[in-house]
C-alpha cells in the first residue's frame, strides 16, 4: 500500500496539504464554538442547534449547485479556490461577535465556503485516480484532512493553557487559511476525454442510477441520526472535562481518524465500500449508545479514540462509493447531491438532538442518534449492494 500511496498523482497530494492547513485552521476555532457561546453569550444547546443547523444545512445547498457548475464547465479548480477564500476570511471574524446571531452569521458563511469546494474538489480527486487507487486516494485525502484537525486542537489547547483570550485564539485561524489558498492555486485542473459531453444546467436526480438515488436515502437515514460534533465535546465537558482538554479530546479523534483513515478507505479498495461503510456505522451506534450511558470522565477518552475508527472507516469509502455508481459526466452533479443530502439532514438532524437533550435527557438524545445508524447499515445491506450497482465511469 505504501508503493502505490507514494505514486499517487501529485494532484492527490496536494489537495491534501490544502485540506490539512485549512483544517487546522477549521480546528483551531471549532471546538472553542461551544464554550465561546455557553461562557461568553451565554447561548444553550438549542442556540447550538440552531447555528449548526442552519449553517450546515444551507451552505449544504451550495454543494449541490458548484457540482453541477462544475460538470456544465468542466471546470473544478476555480471553486475550489473560492471556497476555500470564504472560509479563510469568515473564521477570525469570529473574534469580533458580541451576540450568537452574529456567531450564526459567520458559521454560514464558513460553511458556503465549504459548499462552494466541496463537490468540485471531490470530483477532482475521483477524476485524477482510477476506480482501482479510489478509495486510497479519499483515504489520503482524508488522513491529511484528519492530521490538521490533531493540529488545531492542540494549538487552541496550548493557547487556552496560556490563558489567550478566545477572541484572539480565533484570530489565529487566518494563518492556516491563507496557506491553504496559497497552496489551491497552484492544483491543476485534471485533464477530460475529449469526447465527454458536455452537461446542461440541470440538477435534477432523473439522470442519475437508481442505486445512486437508493444511496442517498440511506445517507439521509444516517444523518438524521448524526448531528453536530458540536454537541459530542459538550456532552464531554458536562460530564466533568476540563475545559482546556476538550480541544485535546478533539485532536484525539482526529489523530485516530488520521492513523487509519488511508489503511481502512484502501480496504474498500478490496474487500468494498459497502462492507466497510456498514462497519463504521455499527462502530458509530456503539458510540452513541455508551457516550449517552456514560457519566465517568475516564472513559471519555476511550470512546472518543472509538469514534475516530467510525471516521476512518467510512469518510474516505462513503465518497469512494459514489464516484462507482455513476458515470464521468455527471460526477460533480453526483457528489453534489451526496454532499447536499448529508448537510441539508445536519438541520433536522441537529435541531431533534438539541430539544431531545434539552427536552427529556442525553441519553434520549444519543439513543435517538445510535437507532438511525443502525437502521441506516441494515438498508446499506439489503436495499444498496455492489450487486445492484455497476461501474459505468470511465477510469481517468
């Protein structure tokens, strides 16, 4: 696996280094959102819903359009770009809100930038490997995504152990974007058969493969059950965490996603993606369900390293999956769709565990989270199956 890692397209890499320093960036001021908005504007969980939610949800809505953008120009670089320009300017400004609407109004700004990259650059990657490097290269990608987000976490950890202002831990976040531009302008736009159509404007599902639309569904089902992280770090901290070490529990589960984010993603490769997806997803209820039960902070720690095995498992295979359902030409249009149905269910998904947690208790919360997942992979086996499914793309 090493040989072929280190002979991925220059591409692949790249793009990697990109996603590391923006996540470091992203990581730096993530965690602290909830203690900013709990110990500075005195917002609560259903605050926390609500910005997660809706920032999520709408920016989600961006994805689609840039992935069919993306198809009708035949172009991927330059949203990629621009994404990673709105985030990179959005974060500090974070440091100057005095109220959580403005915190709302930021976070939705983050996440159009991530709308605006998201889908074009997951194409990008599908369109520089072939079918049979896939899942590594996703796995790669999001190795490196996970080992910024080990960096940011520890970086606001020492800043908080300083005692700097969260304000000014937020301003940090710029140096990490402006690497990150830097660095996507110089990603080259990967090269097309010349006899690949060109794609109307048309966002519409009719042209995609009904395993593909089945897929969606089943993402749906998951997500309903899988809301803000946010929401993970504040069950830890309720349950006695130091307030300096909820940015190291973070880096934890990155690290963890990190380490086996590449191994287990080039498993699909082999043993395939729906296997693997179900896997993590088990591994996620589990989560769930002891984080719900669990009141002893000793064993915060285990569990959070847990999660990162659910990360690792299906982040990298979940997008790998998409790129063998459907053909080149609507690739964008395609990851567009995934990306929408996972972050337009973050709203619903986000705002049901807020009031459950507020409303009757964590556990209801949790337990709700941990009976999507397992609903979710029992469809993923029955309902969408590599022998329901082709690959109908052309390897590039």
């Amino acid at each position: 696996m090493l040989k072929t890692l280190f002979a991925l397209p220059r591409t692949v890499w790249l793009l990697g280094l990109v996603s590391f320093f923006n996540d470091a960036a992203s990581e730096l001021v993530y965690p602290l959102v909830p203690i900013y908005l709990a110990s500075v504007l005195m917002a609560g969980p259903k605050a926390l819903g609500l910005i997660e939610g809706i920032a999520e949800a709408t920016g989600s809505l961006l994805k689609l359009f840039s992935g069919v953008m993306s198809d009708r120009l035949q172009s991927t670089k330059h949203w990629v770009v621009g994404g990673y320009t709105v985030a990179a300017i959005a974060r500090p400004l974070l440091a100057f809100t005095t109220a959580w609407p403005m915190v709302l109004v930021l976070r939705f700004a983050d996440r159009v930038g991530k709308g605006l990259r998201t889908s074009p650059r997951d194409a990008l990657l599908a369109l520089t490997v072939t079918k049979e490097h896939r899942g590594l290269a996703f796995g790669l990608h999001r190795a490196m995504d996970n080992a910024g987000a080990v960096v940011g976490p520890l970086l606001a950890a020492w800043l908080l152990v300083e005692h700097v202002p969260l304000k000014d831990v937020f301003l940090w976040a710029s140096l990490g974007g402006v690497i990150a531009v830097i660095l996507a302008l110089s990603v080259k736009e990967p090269k097309r058969d010349a006899d690949t159509p060109v794609q109307p404007f048309n966002w519409s599902l009719k042209a995609l493969p009904a395993p593909f639309k089945r897929y969606l569904l089943v993402v749906a089902l998951f997500t309903l059950g899988n809301a803000s992280n946010m929401f993970l770090l504040l069950r830890a901290k309720d349950m006695g965490l130091p307030e300096y070490q909820v940015p190291l529990l973070w880096a934890l589960v990155s690290l963890t996603a990190a380490l086996f984010s590449a191994p287990l993603s080039a498993m699909s490769d082999k043993v395939g993606r729906v296997r693997l997806i179900i896997g993590g997803w088990m591994v996620y209820s589990v989560f769930y369900l002891l984080l719900g039960l669990n009141g002893q902070p000793s064993l915060v720690w285990p569990l959070f390293a847990f999660y990162g095995l659910f990360m690792a498992a299906t982040e990298g295979a979940e997008k790998a999956l998409v790129a063998d359902m459907v053909p080149v030409e609507v690739l964008g249009t395609a990851y567009g769709w995934f990306n929408l149905t996972a972050g337009i269910m973050l709203l619903p998904a986000s705002i049901i565990f807020g009031w459950l947690w507020q409303a009757t208790s964590p556990l209801a919360a949790f337990g709700f989270s941990a009976a999507c997942a397992l609903f979710a992979a029992l469809l993923l086996r029955v309902w969408v199956s590599p022998l329901h499914f082709c690959n109908p793309s052309k390897s590039t």
